[in-house]
C-alpha cells in the first residue's frame, strides 16, 4: 500500500490536475457504499489512464479505516484520491519516478447542512460532449467556480444544465426531483455525474431517469440533493420558491443526517 508524498513538480498530477477521487461517507466508523466507491475509482483510473493496479481494494479499505479511527471521527467522510506521479513528457523530470500512482486519504467531519437549503441555477453550462463526463476528476476547476458564483448569490448550491439546456446535476451533488408523486433523476446521457449516492437510491426506490429542461425543476413539488458528503438533502427554496417536500423514502434510505 502507497503513502501520500509530495508530488513532484513534474509530475502530470501538479502541472495538470490529472487524479481522481471520491469522497465516502463514513458511520459507526465504517465506509459506506464502498464496492461502488471502489468499482469506480478503478473504472475513472483506466478511462483517463492513471496506473492504480498495484493497488487493492481489501488493503485500501483497511487504510481507510485505520485512517478514520486514528482521527476519532466516528461519523464523517473520507477523500481518497489517486494521483498520476508519471512525469510529464512537456515537462519532464530527470530522474524516474519511483512509482506510476500515488494514494491520499483525509478524513474530515461531516459537512454543515443548513437548516434552510437554498438552490439555484447555475450560469455555467455542463458540457455533455467532455471526455472528462461522469469522471470525478481533481480538475475541479469548473464545479468550484459554479458552486462559488452561486454561493455569491446567497446560495448554498447551484443546478447546472447541458449546452442543450437539459438538467444534469447540482455543482457537488445529483439531482432529484418529485412532480405529480412520481421521482425523478437525470440520465447519465445529459452528462450528470454516476454518483455513489445515486445509484443507491435508484436501487432501492421507484425513480425514472429523464432528459428534462430546468422548467422541470420550476414545477417540482419537492427537489433533493444526493452525494457522499451531503447525504440526502431536501432543498427548502429553489431560485426563491418555498417548497412543500413532502415526506418521501429517499429522505430515509440512508442516515447521512
């Protein structure tokens, strides 16, 4: 198993941002959801060609625990993150790199849900032609200023939409939505994110997958937000609309809150 070090200045990690990650969330001082955490790191690794075979699931999750029992965070999340230590041929190093990857893990508190969950749209388009789609890459750049334009409004997270106009996901989390009693999600084919969260729900209550425009959301009854970090969130006001949410399952499939 790989120790985090500092990555060298070469290294296509520091000059581009080439790594992955997930944050898990972590209960009773177990990673929930970890099989699909796991399945996806490997499957984002070899679509944007990061060399993580030396490592294995078993090990990994045996760090990640000794990790959040050494930080007495019982209930919290974890980052991991695989970073690409291969030089870069533009800029490359003089000596050979020692290994192809190298792994981070931090493990922090859960985050700060508001009482008052206030969402918006975002004016930053999800481009669903990117070859970096459905990858939980450390080239954030794009989701972070999203999430901070809306945060400058007074909002706590932002709907973003494809270049056709149809939703795909918040700027940190998925999206669902309830209109005439029935749950919806985007499809992963508007470029919305394979979140962990996500699929769980879809596993395990009645949900369509949709291409749907934001007027969709200007109509819901009630819209959720889902990821590893946040939980289950129901979302209190949508671009200034009080909403009802009335009492629903996906509220209660995981205890994240």
């Amino acid at each position: 198993m790989s120790n985090f070090k500092n990555l060298s200045v070469n290294s296509n990690s520091f000059l581009y941002g080439k790594g992955i990650f997930s944050t898990v969330a972590i209960r009773d001082g177990k990673a929930l959801l970890w099989n699909k955490h796991w399945a996806r790191l490997r499957s984002n690794a070899g679509i944007i060609g990061i060399a993580c075979e030396g490592f294995d699931q078993q090990e990994l999750l045996i760090e990640l625990e000794k990790r959040v029992k050494e930080s007495s965070i019982n209930n919290g999340r974890a980052r991991i993150t695989f970073f690409d230590e291969r030089s870069s041929e533009i800029w490359p190093a003089e000596a050979p790199v020692e290994q192809p990857a190298s792994l981070h893990i931090v493990v922090g508190k859960q985050r700060q849900i508001p009482e008052n969950f206030k969402l918006t749209v975002s004016p930053h388009p999800t481009n669903s032609r990117s070859p970096l789609v459905g990858i939980k890459s450390c080239n954030y750049l794009e989701q972070i200023m999203s999430l901070d334009e809306a945060k400058a409004r007074r909002f706590h997270e932002a709907v973003r939409v494809n270049e056709n106009g149809f939703v795909t996901s918040a700027c940190m989390a998925n999206v669902f939505w309830l209109r005439d009693g029935v749950m919806n999600t985007p499809s992963l084919e508007t470029g919305s994110l394979a979140g962990t969260t996500r699929e769980f729900v879809l596993e395990n209550m009645e949900c369509r997958e949709v291409i749907a425009g934001i007027e969709e959301l200007e109509s819901a009854d009630a819209i959720y937000l889902t990821s590893a970090g946040l939980g289950v969130v129901a979302v209190s006001e949508y671009s200034g609309r009080k909403l009802a949410n009335p009492p629903q399952q996906i509220t209660e499939l995981l205890n994240f809150n």
